[in-house]
C-alpha cells in the first residue's frame, strides 16, 4: 500500500488548515488531541530527567546503574529537545513565519551529519536493530534549505526509530540523473495501514488509535515533512505495510 504526497495534494490539503479555515468542531477536537499529547510529551522527560538526577546525587548506587540512569537522562532530553523544535517548527507554519536560507551542500556530508547524530541511539543498542546508510556514488551538490530539509529528514529518521523494535533501518541517497536527487528511508517497523497513512498527515493525530501500544509524538511530524516538502518544490512518497515496515522517500530538485 502506498500514499504519494505531491506538490498540488499539500497545497490544498494544507492551506485551509493552516490559514484557520476549520469547522469549529475539527479545532475543538484538535486543541484537545494538543493539549492532551504537549501535556504528556513534555511532563514524562522532564519527570524521568529530573527523578534520576534526584538519584544520582542521592542513591549510592553501582556503576551500572549509574550508566543507566545517565542513559535515561539522555534518551528523555534529546526526547524533549525533539518536541520543542516540532512545536517551534509548527508555530512558525502556523503564523507564516518560515523563513528560507538557500545555500549549496554536499548530500553525502548532509547524510553523513545526520547519521552521526543518531546512530548510537539508545534504541539501537536495546534493541539490536541494524542501521545502515548507503550514500551518493557521487558528491551531489543540492541548493536548498540546509535547516527545513533537516527537519524533514530527522522526523522520518526519528519515526523509523520509533516505530522499529527488531530488524534493519536503510538510510539512502540517490541521484534520479532527472535533475532530482532522492533520499530513502526505509525499516521493518510496524508499518501502518493506507487509511492510517493518511490520517497521520493531518496535524495533531497518529495512526492506529486502537493499538494497545502507545508510542510517543506529538502527531505532527509528518504534517511538518508534507508541508516542507512542498515548500522545497519536492514530493513525498510514503509506502507502507501493517506487520512489514516502511518507506519514506523524498524527492527534491537539485537546484
């Protein structure tokens, strides 16, 4: 099963949104989904940083232990940080405050970045999951955004984490020789049903309500990788399967 997000598709399943031209009920229902996700997404790390600490500096406890709670401490403030730059990164759409910087990169060396920053995520080490990156044959030169198409990149790399227990995450980078270059991620997550890749593209709401596991997130990474996405002139292809994984890919003009 397979969503494409094109260019034309976001601009009119965005702008209304966007803009405030919502029946009263879908606000009333999405400032309740918000309040409800900010509340926990920004209490349960803060709550873990500040209870370990407080055991730290008070429980003599072995040095394995230490590590762990130092792990914890980790993993909940790069958690935290996350959800402040997704709700920073919203409030900006939201007000019309994006801002673009055009600059010309490398892709391999944007890749190469951005792996480095969470290859040794905790969840890769508890749960053994296998993550690898195939960069460009070539050094592909790309005029872009370098922040949005980061912001992009780390929230489909983030829900490949997330959603992934066992198995292998691919991070790749291609050039499509059309002037295109194309960056790939794929895992051997959950996956998710056609209906619920279409729900999770709308701000403030996941996928697979009914599952018994509750994963964390605000609801809103992928609204932010639709919109920036089209605002790059870009697509972004979304193929995913219920029980096998998935396939983010992301198509942008080079210049």
């Amino acid at each position: 099963m397979s969503l494409i997000v094109q260019h034309s598709e976001t601009i009119c399943g965005l702008e209304p949104k966007i803009n405030g031209e919502i029946c009263t009920g879908e606000i009333s229902s999405l400032h309740k989904a918000f309040l409800s996700n900010i509340s926990h997404e920004i209490k349960t790390p803060a709550n873990a940083i500040i209870g370990f600490v407080n055991l730290l500096d008070n429980y003599h406890c072995s040095s394995s232990d230490k590590l762990e709670f130092y792990r914890i401490i980790q993993q909940s403030t790069f958690s935290l940080i996350h959800t402040i730059d997704n709700l920073v990164e919203m409030s900006k759409v939201q007000v019309g405050m994006v801002e673009f910087c055009l600059c010309e990169f490398s892709v391999a060396d944007f890749m190469e970045e951005l792996y480095a920053g969470v290859v040794y995520a905790p969840v890769l080490v508890d749960n053994k999951i296998s993550f690898s990156v195939e960069l460009p044959t070539e050094d592909i030169i790309i005029k872009t955004d370098r922040q949005i198409l980061k912001c992009i990149v780390r929230n489909l790399l983030d829900n490949a984490l997330k959603f992934t227990n066992e198995g292998c995450i691919f991070f790749q980078g291609r050039d499509t020789k059309d002037g295109e270059i194309e960056i790939v991620i794929s895992d051997t997550g959950i996956g998710t049903s056609l209906f619920d890749q279409t729900a999770t593209f709308s701000p403030f709401t996941k996928g697979d309500t009914n599952s018994i596991t509750l994963y964390s997130g605000l609801g809103i990474g992928l609204f932010l990788c639709q919109y920036y996405c089209d605002l790059l002139g870009g697509e972004l292809h979304l193929q995913s399967q219920k029980g096998i994984g998935t396939i983010a890919r992301i198509v942008l003009p080079l210049c």
